[in-house]
C-alpha cells in the first residue's frame, strides 16, 4: 500500500526524541502510560522503550479498537524481551467507548499518534484525554500538519465536499488541536517531521493498491467512485508532488504536539 520513503525506524526515532527525557514519577512508582489509538504497537513500542531507560516499570493501558490491531501488538510484545517490565492493560474500546467509563485512574503520559482524526468529537476527546493526566504529566499529539501536502489535500476537499455526506471523516489537522489547546490556555511546544508518501499507484488505472492509497489519503472508503472527488484529489496531490527515479512522492509534515500539565492549570 502506502510506500513512506522516510524509514519506519525514522518515525520511531522522530517520536522517541519528543518524548520527556526525565523522571515522571515517583522512584519506586509505576509509570501509568494511556495510549489512544495504539494500533499494532510499533509506535508504542519506541515509547516504551524511551521511557524504560528512566522508569523501572510501566503501566501501559492500550485502547484500540480494532481487535486485530491489538493481536498483532500482542504479539510484538511476546516477541520484544526488552518490553518485560512493562505491565499491558487491554481494552477494545474506540475513544468514545472508553471516555465513557467511569475511572479515576491518572496517567503520567497520555499519547495520540495519528489517531485523532477519527474520533467523532475533537474537543471532547482532548478534554478527556487532559482530565485523565496527572499533574506534572504530559500529553503528546502526532497530526497531520495543514501546511504539508496531506494537510492541504484534506482541507481542500473539505471546502469542496464537506457540506454534504461525500466525505466520510472531518478533515482534521495538528492546527485544530492547537487552537483547542489555545482556547483552553493550555500551553505547549511543537516540531515539525516531514516525509514523502509514494503515490505512483494512484495513477495507474484499474490498480486496487492505488484505490486503497487514495482512500487513506481522503480518509473516505472508495472515494474512487466518486468521479468529481477523485479527479480533484488527484489533481491536488500531482500539483503537490515531486517526481523521483519513476515515483510520484506525495509531500507530507507531521506536527508532534507536546503539552505539560502544570498542577496550577485546569
């Protein structure tokens, strides 16, 4: 499918560095971690990892809604050696499911990469996700920056489509959980990762692998049937793109977003 010519071991390393490199809580002490979203655990598993070189043992509770998605991070689990003193909690529950349990548990670190664009409300989520953080806790948010290509791409069709029900998901980007972070007084710092997603498939007439391309890049299920929506996106991401030893590569920026909550903010 999606061909990212920046490596996975990258991403990791990209969100490895953003992670606080400090004690987040008490010697002796679990680290509680929440991870929405988590899929099938690589992302988690560098922060995991990151995290252990500073805390004994860790708390690690997955929501993820998918129950193949969890199987597969099962298994990198059993794999993984260097994951024993972390203690997994597992729930098959979308954001909304979960939110709406009632649990007094406070994390020190509560993470979201590229997960948020899913969920039916952004501000609800956001505020769930801070009143479940731990004073002197961190939550770090991986979007889509609106000022790459992808970002572009989204609220372009938005502004086209978005009034009916053609697009199937609001096209949101790292600008909108910072104005939510804004409006609340929230503070945070943020940095910037760019990489280019090979989309030479979406090109090729009648390629089922350019199909599902163009249906993760619009974030719409079989978005190829919809004529008009098609011929804009495609004309967008080729305007957008650069060509390179026979590959079209389609330019995206990820915006990581790391806030702390400081015991005198709400």
């Amino acid at each position: 499918m999606a061909v990212v010519e920046t490596r996975k071991d990258m991403y990791q390393m990209s969100y490895e560095a953003n992670i606080p490199d400090c004690t987040l809580c008490e010697p002796g002490a679990d680290l509680r971690v929440l991870g929405i979203g988590s899929g099938s655990g690589e992302t988690d598993s560098a922060i995991l990892k990151k995290l252990l070189q500073r805390h004994s043992s860790v708390y690690n509770r997955v929501v993820e809604p998918s129950g193949e998605m969890i199987g597969r991070y099962k298994a990198l689990v059993r794999e993984d050696t260097s994951l024993g003193a972390v203690r997994f909690d597992w729930r098959q529950q979308t954001a909304e499911e979960y939110f709406q349990t009632k649990d007094d548990t406070k994390f020190h670190l509560i993470h979201a990469v590229h997960v948020l664009y899913h969920v039916e409300d952004l501000d609800a989520t956001l505020r769930n996700m801070w009143g479940q953080l731990e004073d002197g806790g961190y939550m770090f948010v991986t979007m889509q920056s609106g000022k790459g290509g992808w970002g572009g791409l989204r609220h372009k069709l938005w502004e086209k489509f978005g009034l009916g029900d053609r697009l199937k998901t609001w096209c949101s980007t790292s600008g909108d959980v910072k104005q939510r972070l804004d409006t609340r007084g929230i503070s945070y710092v943020t940095s910037l990762d760019t990489n280019n997603i090979n989309v030479s498939e979406c090109f090729k007439e009648n390629s089922e692998n350019g199909k599902l391309l163009l249906d993760f890049l619009t974030h719409t299920p079989y978005v190829s049937s919809e004529a008009e929506i098609k011929a804009m996106a495609l004309g967008y991401i080729r305007g957008n793109s650069s060509s390179v030893d026979d590959k079209i590569l389609f330019s995206a920026m990820s915006e990581v977003i790391l806030a702390l909550k400081n015991c005198a903010k709400a």
